[in-house]
C-alpha cells in the first residue's frame, strides 16, 4: 500500500473498523469519529467516505473473511467486508443490473451463466429475469456470506430462488478448472480484486484463461473494473490483455455508484473467438419483453439506452487526452 | 435544514470548517479529524467525504462570502465557497465542459452567451472553443472570486484572457432584468442554490422567467441541477416547472463528478419557444472543428458522445421505477 494509505491507517485510525462504546452510549469506529464509519479503501489514499451509523446488525468471521453490517443513516444497510464496503442498500441495484445485463443483453439466447463470487444474491437476482437462461450455477466460497445475506437482505438474496440456480460452495479458481471446456454463454466475475479470499488469484492470468476456455466461442465475460478516476488506472493496458486471452472483443463501460470510492464502478467486458459481439448496442433487450423471474419488478436502473451509454467514454480514456 | 445536517454540525463539528493547530503541529478542522476537511452538505445528512489537507492556501471574506482553499493530498486544490465544496483540480474540467458544451453545441452558430456568476472563469474557459461567439458576458457578483482564481487557479480563470469577454461586477438578477429582450443565444447559470449569495433567488421562478425574455427564440439555457441519488430529487416536478417557463424542449442531463455529493452531478437544459433544440443529438459538435481559444489543449471529458450519453437517465428516473 501507499504511503497514503499508511498515512489514513496508521494516523487517523480509520481501519480497521473497531467498534466500542464511547463513553456517551454511542458506537464508536476508532477514536477519530465516534459514531460514524469511515471508508477508506487504500487505493484512495487521502480522502475517505464517511457513513453515521444507526445501528450495528452483525459482525461475524468465517474460515476466509470478516463481515460487518450496519444500518447506516441514509444509505440503508451496508455490509463492509474485510475492511472494504461492498454495497449499500440505497444503490446495490446499479452494479448488479449492470454486471449482468452488460453481458446477458450483448449475447443472443443465453442458456447457461456462471457466476463467480457473488454470494449475495444480487446477480443471481438479474439473472433471473432472463427467460433464455436454463442454468444458473454460482461458485461462491464462503457460505457465511450466502447465509448472512438470506438473513438481511432478503430482497438481495431472493435470486437464490431462482429454480434454474445451482450453488457451489467452493473456491471459483478449482471450480473454473474443472468445467469442461465451452461450457457457458456467460460468466460473470463478481468478486472485487481487493475483496474476500483469492481475488488476487482471481484477477490474474491464468485464471482469466481458464474463464476464456470455460466460455463457447462467443461467450462473454462481464467483470468489475476499476474507476476510471483512479491514477492507477490504465484502460489501454487492461484492454490489451484481456484481447490477448479472450481473442473477441473487449470494452469498458462505467457508471454511478455512489458508495463506491469517486462514486462510479468500472466493468470489463470479454468476448471469446467467435460470433461477434457489440458489447455497445444490446441485441438480446430485457426491457423488450418484460420477465421479472423472482424478482418483485423491473430493473431500476439498467435499459438499453443506459447500455449503451455506459459504453460512452470521457475524452481522457480515448488517448486523446489526459485527466491529469 | 434536516435534523440529520444537524446532527452532523452539531456532535461531530465537521462543519464549518475552523482552522487551528493541534499540538503536533498538524492543521485542524474541529475536533473530529486532525488534519482532514470533511465535505457534510445539510442536503446529504449522515455522510460526509473527507479529504487529507496538505496545506492551506487561501481563506478569505469578501462583502459577499467565506473562500476557503486548500491543497488536498490527491484531488489537488480544492476551493470551500461558504463552506460548500465547490470545485477540485481533480476533477473541475467535467463540470465546465459539461455545464459549456451541454448548451452550445446544441445551437447552431452561437454567437452571444451570458455566464451569471463563474467567476472562476472556467465556463469562459470552455465557451472560448467555440469559434462562432462574438460576445461573451460574464456577470459575477464577488471580485474576490475572480482575484483569488486569477492568483490560485491560472488554469481555470485563463477564460477571462478571451478578447470576447466582457466582466460586469454585479447581481445577475439585477443584471438579467436590464438585458434588452432576446439578446443571448445562450445563458449559463454557474451557481449552485447551496452557493453564493442571491442564489436562492436565482433559482425562483420570477428569476428564470429573466432568463427566457434575455434568450432569443430557440435559445439555451443551461444550469447545474441537484443530483438523481438525493432523496429530495423529483425530475418531472423540475421538468415541469421549466417547461411552464421556457416554453421549448426541457431536458435533464447528469455525469461523474467525484466531489460532489454521490459523486454525480446533474443539468437542466432548457430551450426558449422557437426553432425546436434537441439537447440529446448535438448539432454543433466542438470536435469536429478543433479550436481550443485560451485553453491548451482539447476537452479532457466532453466529446459529442458523452454529451448523447449524459441524457440516458437510469429506469428509476423516467417514472417507470423507484430507486428506494
């Protein structure tokens, strides 16, 4: 880590969260801002988001990770973990709609979808409202997190009930060795690279090839990224290397999260050798033919015009020009 | 303001920001976090984004209002106007650019434009691309602003060095009631309701009524607008309203600004009766014909692309759906 990011550790104590109670009742993260959580990720040295906590509702640690969850102020629930907030209640429904319809609208007819990660529910959620789909497998490793989010978040966790969805619990690196060769239409990846255990292993190259060789020619892959408001963040690079291994068409879309550090999240879209795919203009429209699956309604934020707009890049990430 | 913005000045003092010096020699704002400024606008209550100070540069009081500066650790400066957040080095560009060309490059041949307050200079800034205007006026009503962003931000008020503008110190409200009838193509409102004096009547109907008789027919006018995450937020009440006033076509525009509240920031553009504006499909692209005026080089953010994509409003903001 940076600097920086030692610097937010280290001196203003604002992770890890440590709750205690101060001594007028309230909770406490660290001494520095009693009663409020602070999210300080280390990629974003130097600035911090800052949540008032209600309540506290659970703090539990499996085999692999810590979980936190709180009732904050005005974002609804949120659930940190490992240190690194996740999603809140109050914008869950963007990075989920769009993760999944980003891959699922760009492809004709999807039949099977994996997905990586995502133990909360969320993607299984938006999958569900794909009437093509005939299987939904999800490998997640750690079932305190599929557990803990049946318990709080009902309306998250409700694509697990989904009948086409089958769960494996288990490590997505095994898992994705093991799948037979074309396997999938899609497979989404939803495991943040600094959240939870083998992300780092995750993001890297051999497990993307193991993603391309588990994909039909064609396939698609839907992975988060990082903000393009990040200095670190280099899209020709990511770009390149993911062409290397997925030999289809790769793009970068973005949209608002406000929760998330510089309030936007980044996605990465892969296409194996194959049919063509235009991850720009959706030929397979949710909104054509409405189909909640086990969902209460329809999406809240994804359409096929925010689709395509997402696809829609600054001036500073077309090389034609620098942020900075 | 809400209980919750009070909440927030009240325990935790984040607000307004008191410089002082701790004993490690440390600048502090409050009590609370030693060496950070926290952004906690009442219209956001329960959080707060905090930024490290490096250094302060600036602190200031005109006749009119509080000017705060400050190197930040890594968004560079960042300016506090009555202590609202109001631009950072980081990021400014997106806000200008958009604010500008979201307008301009939706008229054919704009050759007069009125800037009512920016007195930072950066809508001059981005206005002086646009080759076809003959005159550019700026009212503003605070020469602290101008002095201040002339010495801190030379990059942002090189607007002003365009030989077509012409500075009036002054009311805007005022200053739009002596304008002869039809006079602009263009007006572009550059100050928040949260900032700067007369800015909650520059927001009122009788204002903006102003604003339509100083516009000729088929002409624009473009305003920053609150943020679709705020709970407050109700689009077809301000799609109305303007309707009621302009007469032409109403359109509501939003992009990534990483300071600002939820990370996003919203436009209205509004057309007087007349030759029919379609704000979604520019027809007077900056990108077509590069003229860069007073600033070095091309837009960092905007291209015409990104200006189609920003009207793409999120499923929960056409009615169809609710974001809680």
């Amino acid at each position: 880590m940076s600097e920086h990011g030692n610097t937010i550790v280290s001196s203003v104590s604002l992770l890890p969260p440590e709750t205690e109670n101060s001594s007028n009742g309230d909770v406490c993260f660290s001494s520095a801002i009693p009663g409020w959580y602070a999210d300080a990720p280390p990629l974003w040295p130097g600035e911090a988001h800052v949540y008032k906590v209600e309540k506290v509702l659970f703090r539990g640690k499996s085999e692999y990770q810590e979980l936190f969850i709180f009732e904050s102020a005005t974002s609804g629930k949120i659930v940190i973990l490992n240190g690194y907030l996740q999603l809140s209640e109050k914008d869950e429904f963007v990075y989920q709609e769009m993760l999944t319809h980003l891959a699922l609208c760009s492809i004709p007819n999807p039949k099977k979808v994996l997905v990586v990660g995502g133990g909360d529910g969320g993607i299984l959620r938006e999958a569900s409202r794909h009437s093509s789909l005939e299987q939904i497998d999800i490998c997640e490793i750690d079932k305190m997190v599929i557990d803990v989010y049946k318990q709080f978040f009902p309306d998250i966790a409700v694509g697990f009930e989904d009948p086409r969805v089958s769960v494996y619990i288990g490590d997505g690196v095994e898992f994705l060795k093991s799948v037979p060769e074309a396997t999938y239409d899609a497979i989404i990846l939803d495991a943040f690279q600094e959240m939870g255990p083998g992300a780092q292993e995750l993001a890297d190259k051999h497990f993307l090839e193991s993603v391309a060789r588990a994909l039909r020619p064609g396939g698609v892959l839907s992975t988060p990224a990082e903000s393009m408001w990040n200095k670190n963040f280099i899209l020709e690079d990511i770009i390149a290397d993911c062409r290397k291994i997925f030999k289809g068409s790769v793009n970068y879309a973005w949209t608002t999260v406000p929760v998330y550090s510089s309030g936007v999240v980044g996605f990465i879209l892969c296409a194996t050798e194959g049919p063509p795919v235009d991850f720009k203009h959706p030929i397979n429209p949710i909104d054509a033919v409405p189909n909640h699956g086990v969902t209460k309604g329809p999406p809240k934020f994804y359409n096929s015009e925010v689709h395509t707009a997402a696809f829609c890049l600054p001036s500073f990430l077309k090389g034609g020009s620098s942020k900075n």
